[in-house]
C-alpha cells in the first residue's frame, strides 16, 4: 500500500537534506518507515492477509540495508536519522 501523497510530501520535507531532496537513503528511509507503519496497523486488523506481509518484510529489509549503507558511508547522519525515526 503506497502511501497517500500528502503523507509522503510530509515526511520528505521531514528527512530532505537538501532543498529538491527526494531520493536521498534519509528520506528513503523516511518512506519505507511511514510504509512498514502503515502495513503494521493494516496487518493487526487483517491478519489472513500473506501478500501484505511479504510486502512488509520486503520493505523491512530494504530498510536495513539502507540504514547500514548510510551507517557505512556517513555515520553522523545515520545518528541523527536514528534520533528523528525514534517515537519521543
């Protein structure tokens, strides 16, 4: 389930690290957690529903392997994706 528009403008303005930013791993990143929340609440109500799970844990392992390239290339921005990803 991709997510709505509005939604994805929203946490791309949050994760951007420039101005134009749309493919960075930080707002990739940013994205694929909206999605894998999004299909976390769909799959606590639908649990019958495979497809979706697979689809979650696709996005979960691109996930990581996005978070560790970030975290091999440039480990102060890892850190401060890691602060901003965290619920307060």
């Amino acid at each position: 389930m991709p997510l709505e528009k509005a939604a994805k403008d929203k946490v791309i303005k949050k994760f951007k690290t420039h101005e134009g930013d749309t493919g960075s791993p930080e707002v990739q990143v940013g994205i694929l957690s909206a999605e894998i929340d999004q299909l976390t609440n769909h799959l606590k109500t639908h649990k019958k529903d495979f497809s979706s799970r697979r689809g979650l844990l696709r996005k979960v392992g691109l996930r990581r392997r996005l978070l560790r390239y970030l975290e091999k290339e440039n480990p102060e921005a890892a850190e401060e994706l890691s602060k901003k990803l965290k619920p307060n």
